[in-house]
C-alpha cells in the first residue's frame, strides 16, 4: 500500500510542477514588482527561515501602479539541491489550500510616485507547512495561475542538531589575505544515523546570499557522536570589503552619502556621492548590513504607503572605460542580479559610468559588480578590492535524509562572524 501511495504522490507532483513554470532562485520576473522583502516576521534583515513547530514569515512588495489586482502565494517543498520534492505531494507538506490570497493590500498615499502595497504573513489560516526542507514561495498573478511573477527562496528547520562553526585561515597560502575559510561540525545529539556520509549533508551561505552557496557538503570525519566538516581550501569566500552605502530615509534632506535632490516632474531625484575604485584602498571597518537594504523613513510614519520612491543616480569615476567589461550596481536590492536597468554606461566626457535606479526610501548597501562580454564571467571585487578580516556573516544549513525517506529534512542552521577565529 505504502507503495502504491508514494508512485501516485510521484505522478501528482510530476504533472504539478509540469502545469507551472518552475523557478528555483529568487528572482522578480514582473518588473512592477519593487522593494521585495521576505523575512523573519519582525525583523527584515533576517535571512527567511522559520522553526517547523512555531515561527512566521512575512512578504512584502510594491507594485508600481494603483491598479488594485489579487495576488496569490503557493510553496513548493524541495530538495537541499533546490529540485522538486517529486516524491511528496501538496497534501503532504501543506495543511490547508496551497493558494493563499494576499489580503492586506493599500494604496500609497501623499507620493509623487504612486504604487500598491502588498503584505501577507505566513503560516496562516489558509496556508501552512507541516514538513521541514527547503521551499520555493512562488506569487502568481490572479489571471495566470501557471507563471510565477516573483520566487522566494526558505527554510523551515527542525532543531535536531547541533552545528559549530569554526573559522580558519585559508588553507591555501596564496588566499590568505583576500578570502575566508570556515570548517564547522554537527554534534549528532543522540540521532541515530546510520550512514552519514550518505544521508548528512550541509550548504553554506555567505552573506545570506543563495546565488553563491557552497552546497552538497558531506561529512570529512565521522565520530560517535559528531560529524566533522573539515575541509581543505572548499569551504572559501572571498572577504571583500565593507558594502558601499547610502541613505534615502529622507527625500526632503540629503543624508548619507547623498550629494543633492531635486524634484522633478516624475518625482525626485537622488544625486549620490561620486564613487572611485577602492580595490587598492585602505580597508576601514564599518560595521555594515553585508550589502542588504531597509525600508526606513524619517519624514513620514507608515513608510510602507507613505515612503516615496527616488531616482537614484549612481556615478563611478574612472579614467577610462574597462575594455571588454560590462559594469553593475548589485545588492540585495536586485537580488544580486545582473539585470539591465542596473548596467552602468560610461561617460568618456566626465570619465564616469553611471545609472539611474528607482528604490524606494531606507538604507542600501551595495557594490559594483564587473562582467566579461566573453566569457560571461562575474568579478565582485574587481571594483572594491578584498580584505582578509573585513566582516562578513557565514550561515550553515545541515540536511538529513535517511535511508528510505523521500525527501530533505532542515536539521540544524547556525550563523557565524567570519572574523572570529575559533
């Protein structure tokens, strides 16, 4: 019977997720969606993850127009490699409908930028989930349920497991100075697992950052009641420098980093500093928000209807323009996407590249970003220069599934400072 079941959960699932375009990153794929935010309710700097018995998430987004429209959210579990849970159905990780409406829905008001704000918390009434693992938050548009308009990527973990971080030097010399290296272990804390090395596995984040995970970990040394992740030169980041930052909480008054405003018919705009390369620069500690954003006003209560948006212009001063080189502003902002409203162009009359970006009012952190016309290939740190003890968040993910189970259990999740040694 047992079975029969897990084949017709399969070809359920199978023609699931065939019925809607899958998408297992985060990514806006509708650009009037803005300020996407989808975190730890209280507390939107948090990566998005919840405990399975207890915790919630909240999500949420700007359209760019007062045109009201129904938006619904739906999961979908899957494995620690971000592939579909093929072997479980809905009714397996979902008590309730799978299909949340997105009720707490309001106009901005008194903005030169007008816009729709979307808010929805979850587990709700409509929607929970009832098993740990990865899941993909996927918001559909009331008209085409099969076409996501925005994914979300989190955790819901079981507290099973114990992790340590333990932060070292980098194994290989040359690396030394310009990245960061972390082993860690799982205290196993009366488990039993048969075969670790086959059903213990672990990801790591830098940053909170999925799009450069270190994934498919499998335990080095196995003891009674410990698993060591003790790698040489695999477990490595590069330590970049402190983000970039300005701050539009105001958009009567130019605060940090901000060179002037102007109103303009279309609303305002923002000046910023003028930025050089710091890739030879002396590093200064800032404590930072490791290249994330808050939504934050300082003239206006409720910033979520009453913040406005900013034309932002970023400005890179450089002699000369980078040959076979394309240049971004990337941030959690953008999901630290390359996208082309974010391509820099130069300027040869004032040796500057530059770009103009709507982002609604708070703090931002961000870099540049250089990609080769070629290859395709990314450089973060071209523009910014790296610094071996500069602070950044390391955050490991364990996953469990044995012998026999259909899909990944979250165990255990633990973030750590880089800087610290130990």
């Amino acid at each position: 019977m047992r079975v029969i079941l897990i084949v017709i959960n399969f070809f359920i699932c199978i023609l699931s997720v065939h019925a809607q375009v899958f998408i297992n990153k985060d990514t806006i794929i509708d650009d009037r969606l803005r300020s996407v935010k989808w975190h730890i309710t209280g507390n939107e700097l948090t990566l998005a993850t919840a405990p399975l018995n207890g915790g919630g998430l909240t999500l949420t987004f700007d359209k760019m127009d007062q045109n009201f429209g129904d938006y619904f959210v739906s999961v979908i579990h899957c494995g620690a490699d971000w592939s579909p849970s093929t072997l479980l159905s809905e009714l397996e990780y979902t008590d309730g409908i799978n299909r949340a409406l997105i009720r707490n829905v309001s106009a901005s008001f008194n903005t030169l930028v007008p816009y729709t704000h979307y808010e929805i918390n979850l587990p709700n009434d409509e929607l929970r989930w009832t098993l740990s693992g990865n899941y993909l938050l996927t918001v559909y548009d009331r008209d085409n349920y099969e076409a996501p308009v925005l994914v979300r990527r989190f955790v819901v973990f079981e507290p099973l497991m114990q992790t340590v971080i333990r932060n070292v030097r980098p194994a290989n010399a040359e690396k030394t100075n310009t990245y960061q290296e972390a082993d860690f272990s799982v205290k196993l804390k009366g488990t039993n697992v048969r075969n670790p090395k086959l059903e213990i596995q672990a990801t790591v984040l830098n940053n909170k950052r999925w799009d450069t995970a270190i994934s498919g970990l499998r335990p080095v040394f196995l003891r009674t009641d410990e698993l060591d992740f003790d790698f040489q030169d695999k477990v490595v980041f590069p330590s970049w420098k402190e983000f970039r930052f300005f701050n539009i909480q105001s958009l009567i008054f130019a605060l940090e980093n901000v060179a002037n405003l102007k109103r303009i018919p279309e609303g305002t705009e923002v000046m910023l500093i003028n930025d050089k390369p710091t890739t030879y620069g002396t590093y200064l500690f800032r404590r930072d928000i490791n290249g994330q954003y808050v939504i934050k006003c300082r003239d206006t209560d409720e910033c979520a209807i009453n913040g406005d948006y900013g034309f932002v212009n970023f400005r890179l001063k450089i002699d000369d323009e980078i040959e076979g080189k394309e240049v971004y502003v990337t941030g959690a902002f953008c999901d630290w996407q390359l996208k082309e409203e974010n391509r820099m162009v130069y300027q040869p009359e004032v040796q500057t590249y530059a770009t103009e970006i709507i982002l609604k009012q708070g703090y931002y952190e961000y870099q540049y970003t250089l990609l080769d016309s070629k290859t395709g290939e990314r450089d973060d740190a071209f523009l910014q220069g790296t610094f071996g003890d500069a602070e950044n968040l390391i955050t490991v993910l364990v996953y469990y599934k044995p012998f026999g189970e259909r899909y990944d259990r979250c165990i255990s999740i633990q973030q750590k400072d880089a800087r610290s040694f130990n």
